[in-house]
C-alpha cells in the first residue's frame, strides 16, 4: 500500500486519557488564576489595602526612606494672593466644636508631658515657606505657610528622643476628638519644609484648614497634614494611620 494511503489506527483509550488530562489541566490552570486572584483582592494583612499592593508600598517606602537619601526641598512656588483661601478638602477630625480661647496641644515624649497653647507656640521664631500642595486625589495647588518648623519644635521643648539621645521612629498627630490620625517617620518630619502652621497664605487658619494650628508637610501628599491638631506623640512602634487603614500608601511621600 502506498505511504500516503496509509490509514492511521487511533487508539481510543489513550485519545480518551489524553483528553481528560487536557480537561483537568485546564481546570486546574483556571483554578489557580481565580484563587491568585482572590489573594490579591481580599487582604489577609492587617490592613485594607490587597497584600501584593501592601507589599508594592513598601518596597516604595523602604527605598524612598534608606537612611542615605536625603529628602529633597519641594520646589519654590510664587507665593499666592495674600488673603487667599486655600482649598478646603476633607472634614474628617474637624466636625467637633472646639473653645479657641482654651486650646491646649497634648504633647507626649517618653515619659515627659507637656500641655501647650497656640500662643507659645506661635512665640518662637517662624518661617515662611512657598510651596506646592498635592493632594493623592490628584489636584494641587501653590500655598504660602508660616509656622515654627517642627525640627525646632522639638528641640526647643527637648521631645522626640530617648533617654539615650537618639530619635523615636514615628511621630503620631491626632484630632482633639481623635477622629483622624496620621502616623509619620521622623526622618520626614525633621525636613525643613515640615511644619506646624498657623497661617496660610499670610492670613491666620480657618477653622475649615485646621485652626488654630495644623501640620503642613510638603514632602508627602495632603492626607499627612493633618489640621487641628490636638495631641503629638513618639514613638518606636508604629503608629495607626487613618488612610492606611482605608487601604491607602502610608509612606505618602512625593
């Protein structure tokens, strides 16, 4: 019989076999991808955010925070309309009526506690800066703040290290009523630019941006600068933070 007439005899048990192996393959395939779906989508940290996002976070952090890197000044902006309002974005914290007139910032370093008034802290030598603020929502705007930078906060009211000299990891700010809370390395709040403001494009706070005193850290998007602030705390152990916990970069930087 010629070659090209041969017929070819199919083994009807191994086609069979064949195809149930190339069904339980595809099955199995299909499994895995929904099941590494699943793991990114639902977190099994302690956090909101999936944990291959957590895990981006933090390789972003860790190499935006290594020791050798020092953290740039934010660029220079013209300075805004004297007067101008700045944009209001966010309420949380800020909801709770509050007596100006017996303001008192709770300050905790080790086991030292002090109380302070708006008024001692606006008493020391201030800065004026020029600066873009960013929002992570995407928007930003110049703004001109004036303050007592919160490096010569610290070492003016002898806070933020240990008994042995060296600095705590994390500063914690939080509302008077606790509402909202932000959790900061110390690294960045030792920057030059890192602030805490009582004016805002040469006209005191609004109640609406954070009087009578807020926090304004240029180096990291707008949830850290946290308004009305009512206690100030260190620590070695971080912090909460309340956008990391609604699924948010807790490093923030820009």
């Amino acid at each position: 019989m010629n070659e090209s007439n041969k017929v070819i005899e199919v083994d009807a048990k191994k086609l069979k076999l064949r195809l149930t192996l190339s069904i339980l393959t595809g099955v199995l395939f299909f499994s895995g991808l929904i099941f590494a779906y699943n793991h990114i989508s639902e977190d099994s940290s302690d956090e909101e955010a999936p944990v291959a996002v957590r895990t981006f976070f933090r390789l972003n952090e860790s190499i935006a925070s290594a020791p050798q890197k020092a953290i740039p000044l934010c660029v220079q902006k013209p300075r805004p309309a004297k007067g101008k309002p700045p944009r209001v974005n966010g309420d949380e914290g800020l909801k709770s009526p509050i007596d100006l007139n017996s303001y008192v910032i709770e300050v905790i370093s080790g086991v030292q506690q002090l109380h302070l008034t708006p008024d001692q802290i606006k008493q020391h030598p201030a800065v004026d800066i020029s600066t873009e603020f960013k929002c992570i929502e995407g928007w930003s705007q110049p703004i001109h703040y004036k303050g007592l930078k919160f490096s010569d906060f610290m070492a003016l009211y002898n806070v933020g290290k240990k008994s042995d000299g060296s600095y705590y990891k994390y500063v914690g700010l939080e509302t008077p009523d606790e509402e909202y809370y932000v959790s900061i390395d110390m690294k960045s709040m030792l920057h030059p630019q890192t602030v805490l403001a009582y004016e805002m494009n040469e006209a005191p706070l609004s109640l609406k941006n954070g009087a009578p005193l807020r926090l304004i850290i240029p180096i990291k998007y707008g949830v850290k600068s946290l308004k009305r602030i009512g206690r100030i705390f260190f620590a070695d152990e971080r912090p909460k933070d309340f956008w990391t916990e609604q699924g948010y970069d807790w490093y923030s930087g820009l």
